[in-house]
C-alpha cells in the first residue's frame, strides 16, 4: 500500500512513540527501498497480528463476556495512546487486530495510525472513516470547530456496539447511532446497554471517559477472572507465535 510522504512520516514516527504501549501494534522499523518514477518508496515493517475484530464480527456476535474483555484492554490501551499525546481518530473493527498467540484468547491490538495526530493543531481535521465518526467530527471544518481525545471513546463505544451486534455492513445504523437510535440485539444486558450509550453520548462533553469506561459496573463484573476466548484460529490457519513474532507484517509507502 502507497501513501504519501507525509503519511508515511507521521504514522512511523507515532508508532515509534508508542513502542512502549503493550496493545498497539510494534513497529520494527521503516525500511526505505527503490526509487521508482523518481520516487522513493519504503516499508513498514510491524508485528505480524492475527485477524481483525471486524474478522471475528463477520462469523457473528461476540458473548458479553468477550466484549467486555476486549472493551476493558481497549480502554487501557487508549489510556496510553492518550497520555502519550495520541489520539487515533480512526478507530474500527477493521483497524484493531489480535494478538498471534498460544491461547485461543483475544487480545486486541491497535493498528493503522495513519491518520493519528499528535498536534493539537490537527484537532480541527475532518478524517477517519465516515461511518464510525463522532457527530462532532462530521461538520467540525464547515464550522471551524474542534474536537477532543473523546473521538476515540466514540470508536470504541462503536467498536463494543458492533461486537455484540454482529459486523454492519450497512453504514445506516452508525447514522442511526449519531441521531442517539440504538437498535439493540435480543437480550443484551441493561449493564452492556448502559455503557455503550455512556461511550455514545452525543455530547462528547458527557461521553465517558476511558476511567469510567474501565470502572464501569459491567465490566467490573465480566472481567473477574477469564479472559475472552474464542476460536480465532479458523481466521489465521491455525497458526500461532509470540508478540513481536519473527514474521513481522509489512505495509508499504511512499517516503520521498
Ligand atoms: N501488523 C499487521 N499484521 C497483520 N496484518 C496487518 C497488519 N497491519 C496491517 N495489516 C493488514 O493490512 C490491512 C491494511 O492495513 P492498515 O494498517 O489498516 O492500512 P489502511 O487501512 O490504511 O490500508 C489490514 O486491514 C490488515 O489486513
Ligand atoms: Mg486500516
């Protein structure tokens, strides 16, 4: 995959900073290569990851107690993107992949940084993924606003909601979702109801933080002792290794 100079600068320098945070996905390193056409293109070279939750989605909705798991490692994870001075901007089932392990065990790990910002000054940038945007990203440039860090929280809030649902393929139901409509599965507990309207919260004044994400009742409950399994080898043949495994996953881009 090509992307311009400046995409290719920020998302390697981000993740460089990021090294240290356990669920983001660990760059090795940039490799820059040929020059084609008087171009330079180069290759990221990262953790090879397992499938992305948008993977496991697609076979249909995850157990409360899975959703949880993976909402609660979300959440911390985030916590120190945040306090690195990060905030992601688009978050999806399809940019969060999980750990190559022994374990039939799902730990999410967050990918694609492309379009990350560490610059207050991008707080003003309309980006992301159209879908899963928070209402107050949507006009934020026609009326010369800005946004928070609580545009990630957003994506997770979406994130859990199409976890438990099963992946949407229509983008109608997010629209719903931006106008405050939740169309609940059968079943679903109120505890689970009530913290993805916290996450969702048009406001993002009012949306929850990730702390009380983390200490929400529901998670509290779902995430004594067990972590969240499911059998995710169907998605990668089987195969398992280490974090940080010796097969490392590559993305190409232009540098120069
Ligand atoms: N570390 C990784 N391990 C395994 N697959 C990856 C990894 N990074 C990216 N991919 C694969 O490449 C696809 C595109 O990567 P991504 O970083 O999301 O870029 P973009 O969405 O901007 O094209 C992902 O959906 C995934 O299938
Ligand atoms: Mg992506």
């Amino acid at each position: 995959m090509f992307k311009s100079e400046s995409c290719a600068e920020r998302e390697t320098r981000i993740l460089d900073k990021l090294r240290p945070i356990p669920g983001v996905v660990f760059l090795h390193g940039l490799r820059r290569e040929r020059k084609v056409g008087g171009r330079c293109f180069g290759t990221m070279v990262m953790e090879l990851c397992g499938p992305s939750l948008r993977d496991l989605a697609m076979k249909g909705p995850l157990r409360e107690e899975e959703v949880a798991e993976i909402v609660k490692e979300l959440a911390e994870t985030l916590k120190g993107v945040h306090s690195s001075g990060v905030v992601h901007r688009d978050l999806k089932l399809e940019n969060v992949f999980t750990k190559l392990q022994d374990a039939s065990t799902i730990r999410p790990v967050i990918g694609d940084f492309g379009v990350a910002t560490d610059d207050a000054r991008e707080m003003s940038q309309s980006c992301g993924t159209e879908k899963y945007m928070a209402p107050e990203l949507i006009f934020v440039e026609r009326y010369g606003l800005s946004y928070t860090k609580a545009v990630d929280v957003w994506g997770l809030g979406v994130i859990a909601y199409e976890l438990l649902k099963g992946y949407q393929r229509s983008n109608l139901e997010m629209h719903l979702l931006r106008e405050g409509e939740f169309q609940w599965p059968a079943n679903l507990s109120p505890e689970a109801k009530n913290l993805i309207m916290g996450m969702l919260d048009l406001d993002p004044r009012k949306r929850l933080t990730l702390d009380q994400v983390i200490n929400h009742p529901w998670i509290l409950e779902n995430c004594s002792t067990t972590r969240a399994t499911a059998n995710i080898t169907s998605c990668c043949g089987g195969k398992r290794s280490t974090p940080h495994s010796s097969h490392p996953a590559v993305k190409k881009l232009r540098v120069a």
